[in-house]
C-alpha cells in the first residue's frame, strides 16, 4: 500500500506540474501574465526501526514569477513614456500648422509689405492700392486660418482627454473589483496568481494613461493614488476623474484635471503634480505648448495689426481724410478671476502700450496676504514684477512688456488673475478697409524749400511718427511715467503756417513755430560757437539724420548755406493744393515697419521664422524626450519580464520532463499493483 500511495502522490504531483507547464504555454501571449512554477516538496517519511521509509511528494505551492519593485518601476516608466508620446505627437502637429516657403504666414507679411512699394511709386495708381489691399487681405486670411488650425487641435486634445478618463474611471472600477475579489480568497493561505496577474495588468494599463503610486494592504488589496495624494481607489471603493475648464480662471479655457469623491468638493490637479502618463501629457501641451503657439501667433497678429492701423491713422487718404483702421483689433483684454478684482489690459489707447516690447505670454497678477503688494508674473519663463498693490488702481497702471495693467478693483489677499492678451486675436483679425482710395498712403505734412535757398539742401524723406516711434522713442524723449511720449499736433492747415528751420553758419538751423521744442533729438549734435548777436541756433545739422518735432520726422540731404530755409506744414494746407496726393510718404512709413525690431529683436519680417524657430525647439526637445523615455521604457519592462515572462523553449523542456515523471509515476502504480496481486494470489493458495 505504501508503494501505491507514493505512486498516487507523484502521480498528481506530476499532473500538477503538467498543468501548470500548459497553463504558462497557453498564456504566453497574455498581457501582465507572470510565469507559474510548482513548488514540489517532499511528504515526511514514515518511522520504523530501520528507518525513516519515505512517503513520496506533493505539491507545496504555485509560486507566481514576479519582482514587485521592477514592475512597479516598469509601469511608473510606461507612465513617462506615454506622457512624453503624447506630448511629442501633439507638438508634431503643432509644428506642421507654422510651415514655411511660399504658403506660409511669413511669406504673406512679406508680400503685404513689398506690395507697398507699387504704392509708393505711384501713389494715385488704384490698381497698386487694390494690390496692396489685397496682400493685407490675404495676410489677414493666412491669420485665421493658422488660427482655426490651432482650434482643431485643441478641440482634438479636449475630446481625447474626455476619452482618457472615461477610460481611468473605467480601469479605476475594475481595480477596485479586482481588489474585492482578491481578499475573498487571500483568507486560504494561497494566493490567487491570476488575480494579481490582471490587478497589476489593470495597474499598468492606468499607468498608460496617469502615473500612480501603490500601498499595498494586510487583506492583500492595493490603494491606488494619483497627482501623489488622491486616492482613486481605496481597497474597494474608486473614485472618479474629470476634465474641465480651470474653475480658478472662468472663461479662460485652460483644461484641468478634477479628482471626483462623493460627498467632498471636486479637487483641481494641477499637472505639474500628475507625473507621467498619457492624460498629464496632453494636459502640458494644452496648458503650455499650445498656449505658447497660439501667443506667438497672437502677438505676431496684434503687433502687425496695431502697427498698421496706427502708421494708417497718421496718413491721409486720396481724399484727404485721416486713414482708419486697416484691422480689427480687441479694445482690451480683461482679467479672468473667481474672485473680486477687476481688471483689464487696454489695447484701444496706442499710449497705453507698445508692440515693438510685447512677449509673447500670458500673465497672473497675484494679490500676496499682506495685502499691500502684488505681483505680475510672466507665466512664459515665470518673470515676477512686484508692485504695490495700490499701484494697479491708480490712474496709469502698471507696465510690463509694453501692456499696462490697470484695477478698477483690487483683489483679496492671495487672490490670482489670469490675463491672456493675445489669445484669439488672429482668430479676429479682419479687413476693415475695402476700398482703394481709402489707404492712407499720404503723409499729412508737406516741406517746401525756401525760394530763396542757396544751397544744395534736398528732402530725403518727410513723414508722420505721430506719439509713439516704431523703432523706440528717440533717445532722450520717452517721458517719465509712461510707455511712450504724450501725443503732438501736426501743424495747423491754415495758409503760411508750420514750422519754419533756418540754418547759420556752419550748418547750425534754428526751429521755429514748434509746439513741443523738446521733442528734438539733436542733443548729441550741439551747435559750434555762435556768431555774436546773430540769432540763436540750437541745433547742429548732420546730412541725413532724422529730425523729430511735434510728431512728424523729416530727413535732409545736402549742404545748406546760411539764411536757407525749410517749411512744414500741414498736406491739407491750400497753398500746397492736392499734391498730398502724390505723397507717398505715408505708405513708406508703414514699408519701414519690415525692419522694426518688433518680435524678441527680430524684424517684423523676421518674425515668423523666429516664431518657427521656437516650435522647432520645442518640438524636437519633445521628441527627444519622447525617445528617451521610451528607450527607458523598453528596458524596465525588458527587466521585469526577463523574470515574469514565459518563455516557450523553457517550458517545452519542462513538458518533456514532467511527462516522464508522470509517466514513471504511473509505471510505478503498475508494478505496485502487480505486487499486490500477486500477493493476493499467494495468500489464496
């Protein structure tokens, strides 16, 4: 009987090792499964005088392969990986919407400004004009459409984040369930193998989409935790997540992820605490990658659009009126709270801000706790601008980056406000002018030399620059207090009257019949010694240096003899008659702009590739990251499954060799049962 039952034994024992040999072969393609070995140990011998006389085998356990650090190391990679993909993906997209050559945006503002140069050649020719309008038109177009393109993709992001935590709240369920079922049966001294198998493939596949942090419990259930203290689930209950617009900024469209408990109020993660995973991904790039292409665009647009429109305010049209606006533009920007403070960025006003400084950002002005400062930070590189709080509301503002920021009411104590002064511009940006005669190519000063000249004195160019200088203030003449100095009249359209230079000896002009004398920047070019008695003469000319006064600019060329004379005044004056009309001095201002340094130092045609300069960057900084985690990835997971994974030759092998230990146990039962027959047979003789 003994030889039997060590038959039996082994017999199972073998059967059981079989099973568990098909059980690994059958699931070598399933996902988070961990190879199963049976643990075999031997049955306590029985004691008689001559000794222990063993008993056979059986089965200890079935040991689960898995290493708990690597595969929690492995799915916090995973996690990385797909944040980083996702991101990476998106701001591929993001690049194709700024695309170069002759389609691009920036070919557009090129062609809009060279198209001026017809205009400035003939002035009157209607055809140039309609040309030059049409060049506008299209750069507008080309606006929007980038514009819509960024909307798409926002939209795209918007929707996949729905998905994702659907998909989260989904995995978070069935983890929970998971966990049930896994004290349930933790209670034998066994564990369920195939059931932490599945738990922990429920684990990794929410890593896919947001990164986690496990604590294991007694009971064998595992508590589940998002943005580092959240539990999404706890033993057996899970919570939920949602996507929604910041609750912080109403109205400002920022997504933010909301941790969801019944019965608590919803909790904002912020992404910066999300880690890895696909969700916290697409939140970055929404809050930060897509917001910096849709400022770059933003700014880009208001800067052209506000530059144009003003330069077209100081011209004057074939009819002689002053030109209005060539694009839409927003009147303000207003602040985006859910709390007391009201305030708003004003870009109606041209002397309340300057496009050649615009940073291409959005901002916050936090109130501190005192309640006395307040900051205004930079969100794009975290810029902070400390103030007095009372500052905001006072008749002015406060400057930053050519935006001033003004309260109508202050905020509380810790309270934040979120200005976003380019968002949706290029969205709006429209044609406001459709007809021809309407482009104010004209400027509204005129020069005449005097009849009298004697010299070889020639105008080299006469224009408006109006309150503000696109290239800057001229140096010496920026007021205190204020972006830029406080506007000046053109001279009066009455016959004789403007400004009147008259030039002494040795090239020294005095002005007279300014209205503001200290808009001059001639202070680097004092005049020589002055004749005793002869009139005063506070300037020194230089050949082709600017000169600035109420407002408008004029450029000399040659050499003047003394008692010659300039005369400005107003284009409209009778005494000059219609020749505003073939003044293109207007229309060359606003070609000038092409070389403003308007963009962080680029030129307003260099713009747009710095614009896709910065996309680039970005872009490929994504994708390396991407490549990086993913390689990382790839040799955690490498890691874990060279423990866990299944591999066929191995198991094959061990087929072999547990069938023929069946196969010995079973011969083992046949010579046992032959013994015992033929002891039966003895007996009955």
């Amino acid at each position: 009987m003994s030889l039997l039952n060590v038959g039996a034994r082994a017999l199972l024992a073998n059967q059981v090792a079989l099973q568990t040999t098909g059980h690994n072969i059958a699931n070598v393609n399933t996902p988070g499964y961990s190879r199963q070995s049976v643990v075999l140990q031997t049955v306590p011998g029985q004691y008689t005088g001559s000794g222990y006389i063993g008993k056979g085998v059986e089965v200890a356990t079935i040991l689960r392969n898995h290493n708990e650090l690597l595969t929690r190391q492995a799915a916090a990679a995973q996690a990385m990986s797909a944040g980083d993909s996702a991101r990476a993906e998106r701001v591929s997209q993001l690049q194709d919407v700024f695309q170069g050559g002759k389609a691009g945006l920036g070919a557009a503002i090129s062609d809009m400004l060279n198209a001026l140069g017809d205009v400035i050649t003939a002035p009157t020719d209607i055809t140039a004009r309609t040309v030059s309008l049409t060049r506008m038109d299209e750069m507008a177009a080309r606006m929007r459409s980038s514009a819509e393109l960024l909307r798409e993709i926002d939209y795209s992001v918007t929707e996949q984040l729905k998905t994702d935590t659907l998909r989260i709240n989904q995995l978070a369920v069935n983890i929970a369930e998971m966990n049930q079922q896994i004290s349930r049966v933790m209670g034998n001294g066994q564990t369920p193998n195939d059931l932490l198998d599945r738990r922990d493939q429920l684990i990794r596949e929410l890593n896919q989409y947001i990164q986690t942090t496990q604590i294991p419990a007694s009971d064998g259930t595992i508590s589940v935790f998002v943005a580092g203290s959240q539990a999404l689930v706890l033993g057996q209950d899970a919570a939920q997540l949602a996507v929604a617009e910041s609750k912080e900024f109403p109205g400002s469209q920022r997504q933010a992820l909301y941790f969801q408990r019944p019965g608590a109020p919803d909790v904002e993660l912020r992404d910066t605490l999300l880690g890895g995973g696909q969700t916290a991904g697409l939140l970055r790039f929404a809050n930060n990658d897509l917001i910096e292409g849709r400022n770059l665009l933003g700014r880009m647009a208001l800067a052209i659009g506000a530059e144009l429109n003003y330069q077209q305010s100081l011209g004057l049209t074939l009819d002689g009126t002053r030109g209005k606006p060539l694009f839409s533009a927003p009147a303000e920007v207003v602040g985006r709270t859910n709390g007391a403070a009201v305030g708003s960025i004003d870009l109606g006003d041209p002397a309340k801000f300057d496009a050649t400084k615009f940073a291409a950002s959005d901002y916050e002005v936090v109130f501190n706790a005192n309640g006395t400062d307040a900051h205004i930070i930079r969100l794009s590189d975290n810029t902070v601008k400390t103030v007095a709080a009372t500052d905001l509301t006072n008749p002015g503002g406060v400057q930053m980056d050519g935006l001033t920021f003004e309260f109508t009411n202050s905020g509380n104590p810790g309270e934040r406000v979120l200005f976003q002064p380019f968002a949706g511009v290029a969205d709006q940006l429209q044609m406001l002018i459709h007809s021809p005669r309407d482009l104010a190519v004209a400027s509204p000063v005129n020069a005449a030399m005097g009849t009298q000249n004697t010299g070889t004195l020639q105008l080299a160019g006469l224009q408006a620059d109006g309150l503000r200088w696109s290239a800057g203030p001229p140096a010496g003449i920026e007021k205190a207090g204020a972006i830029n100095p406080p506007p000046s009249p053109v001279p009066p359209a009455t016959s004789g009257g403007g400004v009147t230079l008259t030039f002494g000896p040795n090239g020294t002009f005095s002005v007279a019949g300014a209205t503001s004398s200290d808009v001059l920047n001639l202070d680097a070019n004092p005049p020589g010694p002055q004749t005793p008695g002869a009139p005063p003469y506070e300037y020194q000319y230089v050949p082709g240096q600017t000169i600035h006064i109420d407002g408008w600019a004029i450029t000399l060329q040659g050499t003047p003899k003394e008692g010659d004379t300039v005369v400005i005044g107003n284009a409209t004056d009778p005494q000059y008659g219609d020749q505003y009309t073939r003044n293109a001095g207007n229309a060359r201002a606003m070609q000038a702009l092409r070389d403003v340094k308007m963009f962080d130092n680029a030129s307003m045609v260099d713009g747009y590739a710095g614009l896709m300069a910065q996309v680039g960057t970005r872009t490929q900084s994504a994708l390396y990251a991407a490549q990086m985690s993913e390689a990382i990835a790839s040799d955690l997971e490498a890691n874990r499954t060279a423990i866990s994974g299944t591999n066929l030759d191995e198991e094959a092998a061990r087929l072999i060799q547990y069938q023929q230990s069946y196969q010995a146990s079973a011969k083992m039962l046949q010579v046992a049962q032959a013994i015992f027959d033929n002891l039966l047979q003895s007996v009955g003789r």
